[in-house]
C-alpha cells in the first residue's frame, strides 16, 4: 500500500510534466526547443545528451520534493481509544534542576494515572541539588513510584546513567524524556495508544517550542522543529511513505524487551537515541510516530548558546556514523540506513536551506528569460513553501508568522552542516565531556525563561 502510494504520487506528477512540456509554447524558451530538437534528432543533436543529464537531475529534486509534498496532507495516526498501560520513565539529568521542575510538574499534571507510572530518576554525579529535590519530590508524591538514583557511576555520559535506570525499570514500556521537556495533559495517553492499538514497539511523538515568541532565533527554531528537529512533518512522511521515523531520545516510547534483548544502551555511544534507531531498525521494528502525543520545550534564544546545542547533537552523530554503518542483519545493513537518513537530512531536513538557492535560480531565469525552467522551478519554489506551510499548521501550532524567518531557519541548517566538519579528531565522554552535555551556561539560560 505504501509503495502503491509512492508511484501514485510519482505518475501524477510525471503526467503533469508531460502535459506542461507539451503545451509549453516552444518560442518562450530555448531549453524547450532543444529537448525537442534532440529527441527529434537525437543523431544530430548527440551534445544535449550532457545539459539533458542536468535537467534530469532537476527533474528528479522536483519529483522528490513533489511526492513528500502530496504525502504532507493526511491526519497521521489518530488513537481511537483509551490507552492505559503500566509505563517507567526514564530522565537522566545531571545538574539541569531548573529544567527538571518543569518536566516533573508537567508529568504530575498529567491525565495519565499516577499509579501506572514508574519514574526512575538518574541523578549521578549532580551537584547542584538536583537529587535533593527530586527525594523531595518523591516524598511529596507517594502515589508516584519514584525512584531517585544517586550512585555515582564509574563511566561517563547518557548512556550509563540510563542503563542505571534500565536495571530498575519493571513496565513493558519505557518513556524517556529529557530535562526540560514539558509534556501536555494527554501526552502520555496518546504516546502508547499504538502499543495498543498497532501493536507497536516504538513510538514518537512531536515536540515543540514553548519561548518561540522570544525573537526572531527562537521563531526560526520553532520553524526547524516543525520540519525535522522536533520530529514534525519529516515523522509523519516518513511513516505515511512506509518507512521509520528515528530516535531523538525525548518523548520516546519503547518496549523493554528490545532494550534488555540489545543489552541496553550502547555506552560507547555518543547518540544513544541514533544507535537504538539503528538497531530497532534492523531489527525490522518500525517507529511510529503519534502527532497527538506532544510536547513542549524551550530553546536556546542566542546564537553562542545554539551553536553549543547544535554541535552537540552534529559530533555525537559524525562519531557514531562509521560503526552504525558496519551493523548488519540477516536483511538489511547500517550502511544503507545511515545513507538514507542521510539522504532524508540533506534534502528535507535542509530544505530551508535549498530554497533561497531555487529561488535566485527562478530570478536568474526569469532575467534571461527562460521561462521553461523557470516554471519548472517554480512548482518547485510552490513544493518547498508547501511542505513548509503544512509543517507549520501541523507542528508549529499554526503559528504562520515564523515562514517570514525561514532563513533564519536554513541559516541554522547550513551551520550544522558545515560543523561537522571542524569537529575533534577524537571524541569521547572522557576526552571531550562538555561536548555532548549541556554546558552550565546552556542549563543555566534555558532555566530562566
């Protein structure tokens, strides 16, 4: 059914294209005439096999972007019923208490009853009062299970902190959340509706900006999120067009036994979330995303403090891609998962960086007055602002305002794809620590919103 949809999409527009190429008048444009000429002619017009490769190249970009554009309408998963399951959440935070308030408050405001939740908190190595408040927390609400890990652990990094957690963990679901994370009423309800009624194993769910009125960084944020960095639209496609959604490790739902049968976390890893979609993804489980399960966070509203987040998330990522690679199962390999996100990253996740690019084309074009080509880019300028304007009405709570800061947005994009390449020669938790957690200026500006 999914690949059934995909060349839906891909023969309505190739028909669409048949049809402009053949009723587009020949005297508005040299390149119309040409390709005419060639398949005409093609013996005596051999050289335009070379542009024709290029124009193809185009063809293909407008293809890709016209069939996630089409997959861009639709409701996603909707649940149907009412879902309750005995869950364990799992935040490991070290000194983020500010940020921790906030996601603890939202869990106990939750519609979810507090009886089916196991909180397992991993405070080690915190010093700034953390696990103190979070043993008062758990005193405050006995009705919570809630576990509050204090040892200090022989390795550094996320990963240990949450296999500390796993050996605790007694539900079939985990949730982990990170400091900050503010989830809504029905959050938690509408996260495991799949497990239910999908028979899931792993689902997402959106997140969202909460400050994304503070300026005009945090409104292109919030933009970014709606298309990739929040899970957003790219989620939603990507389910609709048969394939998994992937990890962010926040607001994500998985069943225990996958964790225990893959031993945990990998410690060694930078992302642990990327590492888990690796395997989950070989494993043939699928990642379902829910729109209805969101929640909200605050962003960085400065650039030095972005820059920090951002290659943050770049370096765990360019360190753990070469051994993501080399896994294999019976059926599929890490090298063709990494390509295709990759791939996916490249053309939707920087499409607000291309897009400045298509429209100085459509300008170039107009000038000279190729008016083929620039129609062609064109749809393709209405494909890219298309997929953009669902985003937002989906994932950015109809906020339309923040399309005016889409270049704020491919600014952030075109940074992160540059950083990669001035990262250390070696990472690790031990060698470049501050490098994969937040800094204390990080915690300390997000905590004061």
């Amino acid at each position: 059914m999914k690949t059934i949809r995909i060349l839906a999409y891909a023969l309505l527009l190739l028909v669409f294209f048949v049809i402009l190429h053949y009723f587009f008048p020949v005297s508005l444009s040299g390149t119309k005439a040409a390709i005419d000429n060639f398949f005409k002619f093609p013996l005596q017009n051999w050289w335009f096999i070379f542009p024709l490769l290029g124009i193809a190249i185009i063809f293909i970009l407008i293809l890709y972007y016209g069939i996630h554009f089409l997959a861009s309408f639709g409701k996603g998963f909707r649940s149907k019923e009412e879902n309750i399951k005995n869950i364990s959440i799992m935040i490991a935070s070290k000194d983020e208490m500010g940020l921790l308030e906030r996601t603890l408050d939202s869990i106990i405001n939750c519609n979810y009853p507090l009886s089916k939740i196991q909180l397992i908190l991993i405070t080690s190595g915190s010093t700034d009062g953390t696990t103190e408040y979070c043993q008062e927390f758990a005193n405050k609400y006995e009705e919570l299970e809630t576990l509050v890990l204090a040892d200090q652990l022989e390795k550094k990094g996320k990963p240990p902190a949450l296999n500390y957690g796993l050996k605790y963990v007694k539900n079939e679901i985990i949730i982990l959340y990170d400091s900050g994370c503010i989830l809504e009423p029905d959050t938690l309800e509408k996260l495991i509706a799949p497990f239910n009624e999908m028979d899931a194993n792993a689902v997402i769910g959106p997140v969202l900006v909460e400050n994304w009125k503070e300026n005009a960084l945090t409104k292109g944020i919030l933009l970014d999120y709606t298309i990739v960095s929040g899970g957003g639209l790219l989620f939603e496609i990507k389910n609709r067009l048969g394939s998994s959604a992937y990890s962010f490790g926040r607001n994500f739902a998985v069943s225990t036994k996958f964790l225990k049968k893959y031993g945990g976390f990998n410690e060694d890893s930078m992302t642990e979330d990327l590492y888990l979609s690796v395997l989950l993804n070989l494993d043939n489980v699928p990642i379902i995303f829910s729109p209805e399960a969101k929640i909200y966070e605050y962003v960085p509203s400065t650039w030095e403090i972005l820059k920090k987040q951002r290659t943050r998330w770049i370096a765990g990522f360019t360190y753990d891609m070469p051994q993501l690679m080399a896994m294999k199962s019976e059926d599929k390999n890490g090298q063709s998962i990494i390509i295709s996100r990759n791939l996916t990253m490249m053309l939707i996740g920087n499409l607000d960086t291309w897009l400045p690019i298509v429209i100085a084309f459509s300008i170039l074009y107009f000038l000279i007055g190729e008016y083929y080509l620039l129609t062609w880019n064109l749809i393709l300028v209405a494909f890219m602002l298309g997929f953009l304007v669902n985003a937002v009405r989906k994932y950015g709570d109809k906020h339309y305002s923040i399309l005016l800061y889409f270049l704020i947005s491919g600014y952030i994009h075109l940074f992160m794809f540059l950083a990669q390449f001035s990262l250390p020669e070696e990472m690790s938790w031990e060698k470049t620590p501050m490098l994969f957690q937040r800094e204390e200026e990080e915690v300390s500006a997000l905590s004061t919103k």
